[in-house]
C-alpha cells in the first residue's frame, strides 16, 4: 500500500514528507536533449546530448520512430520511464546532432494474461509493479523478480535483472521469458523497419533476451507465471 505522505514525530513536532516520482531521465530544451541517471547514482562526468527523444505509445508508432531512425541515418538508444542505467551506456552518440532517443515511457499500458499456458505478455515499456499486480489478481505469480519495482519490462530483461530464487530456473528474470517482439531495421520494401517474432524455439531468444538494446528495440516481451501460493 502506498501513502501520500508520511508524518514523522521528532522531538515532538510532525514533518511532513512527501514523496514525489524521479524527473524524467531526457529533459529537452529548444535546441538539445540531455541524457541523466534519474537517481543521481552513477556520477558521470560528462553529460549525454541528444538531437530529440520520442515517446511512442504503440508498437507501430515504436516501428516508425525506428524506421525514420534508420531512414535517416540516425544512432539509437532506448530508454524508460525511470532510467538509472549509466548514461554512457544508453548515450547513443558523442556527438548529439547524428541521435535519437526512443523512451519507453508512455508505452506502458498491454499486459495480457494466458492462464492456461501460464503466462504474461507486456509492453515494453510497463513497470514491474504493474505486472506484478496484474498477475496476481489472476491467482499467478511471476517466478522471479528484482527488488525494485519501477523497473520496465524490457529494461529488466535487457540487462539481466534478476533476485535470489534458486528455486527452477533461478532467480535472473530473463530465464523465465519464453517469448518476445523486437522491431529492427528494414529496406526499404519493408518500411526501413519491421516487427519481428522471436519464439521460445528460435535460436535468437537467447541473444535477444540480455541484448543491451544492440539486436533491435523490444517492443514485447512474454514471461512464464506460476501459481500463485500463500506459504
């Protein structure tokens, strides 16, 4: 359960504390965007500059923002909604003017329940609380998951996020993913981008699952369940 505000009692007298969300890891001014860790927890000496970031909502509007990416020639990188990656790593130019930046941030609404086959299909861009709750309310649980709960789905996965399960398969979440979408370059026939399915069968899951955003932009991700048991 969540409060609003937490009254502490010091010395007699009540403060108020209020707890308001991380800023948004991209903030843009008319000419530039600049690239920081949300939490302030990796000090890099050098600030990530960026020509513009986009916010999808959809798979297809993620498609397009990859395919004029890639008909222009632009460098990409993803990012969420609360990144505490370091912006090294998600920088996707030194020199700003030739990059875009895709955030996650706003396509954060599908996550679809299979009960029968036990499993959870999101977008790429919806927290970890969120499909922990959702999960739940269809009496399943995920297997694995790391202790923070803001993280997204394909953050989680992408960089190998995981708890303390040795329970099955263990407590890293991407060894629980049995499928997922990922939107790579296309020609130009195919819209100079394309959605592509990657089963538990293909021999790319592997690669993709802990791919750092190298292989393509993840656009869904689908996770095996368990039921869900009170010990």
């Amino acid at each position: 359960w969540l409060l609003d505000f937490l009254h502490l009692l010091v010395w007699g007298s009540i403060i108020l504390v209020h707890a308001i969300p991380a800023p948004d890891p991209v903030q843009c001014n008319r000419t530039i965007c600049t690239l920081s860790n949300s939490y302030g927890a990796w000090g890099d000496r050098k600030d990530c500059s960026v020509k513009s970031v986009v916010y999808p909502t959809t798979e297809e509007e993620l498609r397009s923002a990859v395919a004029h990416a890639n008909k222009n020639k632009l460098k990409v990188k993803v990012v969420s909604k609360f990144s505490h990656t370091i912006p090294k790593l998600a920088c996707p130019s030194s020199l700003g003017h030739d990059s875009l930046l895709i955030s996650t941030a706003k396509y954060d609404s599908g996550i679809e329940i299979d009960s029968v086959n036990l499993a959870v299909t999101a977008d790429a861009g919806v927290a970890l609380r969120d499909v922990i709750d959702k999960v739940e309310e269809a009496g399943l649980s995920l297997v694995a998951a790391p202790y923070w709960e803001g993280v997204s789905v394909a953050g989680m996965i992408s960089t190998g996020a995981h708890g303390s399960s040795w329970w099955g398969k263990g407590g890293a979440v991407h060894d629980h993913v049995i499928g997922l979408s990922m939107i790579v370059p296309g020609n130009e026939s195919e819209g100079y981008a394309k959605v592509k399915q990657i089963g538990a069968q293909d021999q790319l899951l592997n690669a993709a699952k802990v791919s750092l955003g190298i292989l393509g932009v993840i656009s869904k991700v689908t996770i095996s369940l368990s039921l869900f048991e009170l010990l």
